[in-house]
C-alpha cells in the first residue's frame, strides 16, 4: 500500500515491505496518539508481534507491562519489536507524552531529553523520574471517547486508546468534546492496562457487553482549556509554553511562593482567578482535582513555591488565564 494513497491525514504509515517469496501479513495502520500499549495490540492482533518474547533486558513479562508513556525503551521497541517499520522517533513524538511536557521545559532540555530517548542511551532518565514523583501520567483505568471509537473502526479497522484520553485531568475527549467513557454499562466493570492486547473497541472482559459509560466526575470552567493546551502541546503546538510559565505572575520564580502570597494585589487576583476557574480553595485542592500526588505540605520547610509546582499544576494556572493566552 502506498501511503498516500488513502491514508487519514492523521495517521502515520508504518512501511509495509513487500516480499514476493512469501505472503506479508498486514502491518495495522496506527493513528497518530494512540498510545503504545494500543499500537501494540494491535500489532499482536495481527501477529505482527509476540508480546510475550523476552525483549526488555531478557525479560519474560509481557511487553504490554512496561510503562512506555514517557518514551521509555523507544530505541529497543523500533528495532526489536517493530523491526525499524516504526522509528524511535515516532514512538517518542507520536505515542508518548512527551511532546506535552517537553513544552514545559526549556529548547535546551527538551532536545535532550528527546535525543536521550531516540537514541536509546543508557542510565536513569531523571526528566521522567521527576514528572512521576509530581503524579500519575496516565490514570488508572482506560478512557476512550465513543466518536473517536466508531472513526477509528472505519478508518483503521479497530479502536484506539489515546494519549490525551488517559490524562488523569481528562473528562472529555479534546477533538470531539464527548464524554469519556470507562467503564461496562451492564457490570460497571472499568477498562484497564493488563497483559494482554486490548483496544479501545474490545467488549467488557467480565461480560462481553460493548456499551460504556462515563464516570459523570465533576468538571469545572477549567477542564476544557486545560485539555485544548495539553492538546496542543501534545502535538508540539505549544513550544510557547516554558516561556509564559516564567513569564507569569504566579509560576515565576523566585518570588511567588505560597508564603509570600498576598503580599501583592495582582497575584491575589491571580489566584482568586485560578481558584474560581477551578472550583477549589487551595493549590492541595486543585491538586487533587488534577490527579496529582504532590504534597504540599511536605515542603513547608521552605516556603512551597508554585515556581517549582509540577507541569500539570503549571499547565492548570495557564489555562485558567483569559482566552488570549490558551487559544488554539
Ligand atoms: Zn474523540
Ligand atoms: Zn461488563
């Protein structure tokens, strides 16, 4: 199959090489987002793949138990895995997030952290360790958004799970706007991460019903911008993003710590903004909001600084501020 010919614009062509010695079983077509758990079954729903081969430093465990959302083992699963028909490159840029934190972060230490990933170096990668201790990357169960499902049926023959679904802040999906669904209508039973394949079209493991419901959590006037700004830096639109977090009053540093909160006018009104936006009473609150295990308190000490607040507490204050800064 040529890759122009008929291909969604938003999908990505993974080669397929033509033998004549032999029949070539199909390589899926993969949208862009889908998360590599999803590209990963459906390559082994294909028989593209064995996910139980050892693959990660002579491990048995099944491929799908490893934690890939922030690029990690992007060099091992393109040549190893994928047998270079899909390239570290992509695995990083189109099914990880880490194009939506490397916009919180400066050129400098994007690049990096990007190389360090696409190049397979060796040694702990200390950028991602941070993003975990500050929370969750994914939530615990799986959400998928019911439109995106039909689409990707008849654009790729099956559905899939998608990184900005997974966001623990995530209520609706950032294209079409539904609600995201989580668990079995029928047994309630959610979707979740395990050892073997699953996609977004999958019926429920327990029942075998294909209707899914939302969780109705509560939403705020903050949830949807949010959600258009991590879009956007998902898809690397957003390189803007470290420069306004040092450029606003209540995430530059060294100044705005909680401490010294009040002290000026405009910070206090910042803040009653965020607060409002956001339906909470303190930075803890909104934490919790955004699925975040950062505890403030624990750095009482010093006076906690909001400078140093995780990237999804930065990504919150933005996207809280009037429509010029976090219009698409
Ligand atoms: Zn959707
Ligand atoms: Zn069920």
């Amino acid at each position: 199959m040529p890759p122009s010919k008929g291909k969604p614009h938003d999908s990505l062509s993974y080669g397929i090489r033509e033998t004549r010695a032999r029949p070539v079983k199909m390589i899926p077509l993969i949208p862009k987002y889908a998360t590599m758990h999803s590209v990963l079954s459906a390559w082994a729903r294909c028989g593209q793949v064995n996910i139980k081969t050892p693959q990660h430093r002579g491990n048995r465990a099944s491929l799908l138990a490893f934690d890939y959302t922030l690029g990690a083992h992007a060099r091992k699963l393109s040549e190893s895995v994928f047998k270079g028909a899909i390239c570290a490159d992509d695995i990083v840029d189109f099914h990880s997030h880490v194009p939506m934190y490397a916009s919180f972060l400066t050129a400098l230490q994007a690049f990096g952290w990007r190389d360090r990933l696409t190049g397979g170096a060796p040694g702990r990668d200390t950028i991602a360790m941070g993003i975990r201790r500050m929370g969750v990357v994914e939530a615990e169960t799986l959400r998928k958004c019911p439109t995106c499902v039909r689409e990707d049926q008849v654009r790729f023959g099956c559905g899939h799970w998608r990184l900005f679904h997974q966001w623990p802040a995530a209520r609706r999906c950032a294209i079409h706007g539904d609600e995201l669904v989580t668990h079995c209508a029928r047994c309630k039973t959610p979707a979740v991460r395990g050892n073997e394949p699953s996609l977004a079209d999958d019926p429920c493991l327990n029942c075998g019903c294909d209707e899914w419901a939302a969780e109705h959590r509560d939403s705020t006037t903050g949830h949807w911008p949010l959600m258009q700004l991590m879009y956007r830096a998902l898809k690397g639109q957003a390189p803007e993003l470290s420069a306004l977090v040092r450029a606003h009053p209540l995430l530059r540093a060294p100044s705005s710590t909680w401490g010294d909160f009040g002290a000026g006018k405009a910070d206090r009104s910042h803040l009653q903004h965020l607060f409002t936006a956001w339906h909470v009473e303190s930075p803890a609150h909104l934490g919790s909001v955004l699925g975040m295990n950062w505890n403030w308190s624990a750095d009482s000490s010093s006076a906690p600084s909001i400078a140093t607040s995780p990237f999804m507490f930065q990504a919150a204050v933005l996207a809280a501020e009037p429509a010029r800064q976090c219009a698409s």
